[in-house]
C-alpha cells in the first residue's frame, strides 16, 4: 500500500519513511501543504500522514480541501498540539485518527493498520481467504497454517489484494499503490510480481479477468 506523509520536520519525516517502510508501505515525502494538495491531486495513495503545522498550506485547510474536493483517502493526523479544541478541529475537518507529538512510532503503525481496515470494510487486523492469512499486525503469511516467506513488493501486492477482496483490481492500479513517486513502474513487472506469489502462495486464490484485473474471491 502507498502512503503520502505531509511533514516538514526533516528528521520526523525521515523517521516516519523509515518505519513505514520498515512496515511494508510504499512512501512519498511532501515537505509543504501545497506540495501535499498536488501530491495527492494527482497520485494514488491509501492513505495519508498529516502535520498539521505545514508551511504555505496547513494541516486543517489542506484537510478540507481535500475533503471538499471528494476525496475519501484515510488521514491520520499529527501534531505537537494536545489540546482537545484541536483535536476536535481535525476530526470535524474529516481526519480518521489524530495522534500527538511525540508518538511511539508502534501507536502509529496500530493507528494506521486500523484505519486502513476501517476504510476496506475490515475489522480485524488478521485478513483471510480460504486457507491464506495475513497478520497486518505481524506482517506475517500462512497458507493451511505454513508460514510463507515473502518479499515487500510480494506482501504490499497481496495485502492490497486481500483488502479489496472481491473486487478485480486493474494492472495499473496496482502500480500505482505498490510502488512509491520515485520508483519505475511497467506493467509487466506486475504479471512477473504475480507469477512469483502465486507460485508461493501454492494455491489458485488470485484470479486473473481478462481485462478487468486481479481478484481474490469474495467467498
């Protein structure tokens, strides 16, 4: 899954890519407001890390801007204010969750997690398919009860997968939610991508619609 985070603290946002991509996220930096409002204009995200206390555009505008503008995309919101006026404010203005400075990386991972569960229609962090789980807690797969042993790109396609279970998902969607702005992106790299996971998957769960994308049945 790709994330934007919105923050202009050097050594926050470095901090931030590091564990989410640790955690398995792909990642975009956006060090302003406005360069977060054109970001997510005109890139696909899962969700999205947000200061409030952004240069040129803060936190609370962009956040109805956005919500203005349609969009839906999961925000968790920072920042080093605790009050609960504020924390009101972001929660009126359409955040999904709002955490304080400083944080416990852990908590956000857990804030997170739950938040892009809530958005797929999940309630629980452990996502199944027939004989497949996915700890989203753990970052772990089994099939009939084998662990599986799985590269970042092989998790973040299979989790994606099993977040919209039931829903054949395009090619080109999937480019953009499993890779980050800086990576290249070819269509191919998906059917190889999907060749390898199924081959370790060991069972038939990923279905191919010609022309319509990859799913994992809903029942």
């Amino acid at each position: 899954m790709r994330l934007l985070v919105a923050e202009d603290e050097p050594h926050i946002a470095a901090d931030l890519r590091g564990a989410l991509e640790q955690a398995g996220y792909a990642v975009d930096l956006a060090v302003d407001g406005e360069a977060a409002w054109f970001q997510a204009e005109v890139e696909a995200y899962d969700a999205m890390i947000l200061d409030l206390g952004l240069p040129r555009l803060d936190g609370l505008s962009l956040l109805r801007r956005l919500r203005g503008a349609g969009s839906t995309m999961p925000v968790l919101i920072l920042t080093a204010r605790d009050g609960w006026r504020e924390k009101v404010e972001g929660i009126d203005a359409g955040a999904d969750d709002y955490l304080a400075k400083p944080f416990r990386m852990e908590e956000l991972l857990a804030r997170l997690r739950a938040i892009l569960r809530r958005a797929a229609g999940h309630a629980s962090a452990l996502l199944v398919a027939g004989p497949l789980e996915l700890d989203t807690r753990s970052r772990t797969v089994a099939v009939d009860g084998r662990a599986l042993a799985l590269t970042a790109l092989e998790y973040r396609l299979l989790a994606y997968l099993l977040h919209h279970r039931g829903r054949a998902v395009p090619a080109g969607e999937l480019l953009d939610h499993l890779y980050d702005g800086e990576a290249e992106r070819e269509t191919n790299a998906i059917e190889a991508l999907l060749a390898r996971l199924r081959r370790k998957l060991g069972t038939p769960l990923i279905e191919t619609r010609r022309g319509h994308g990859y799913v994992i049945a809903a029942a």
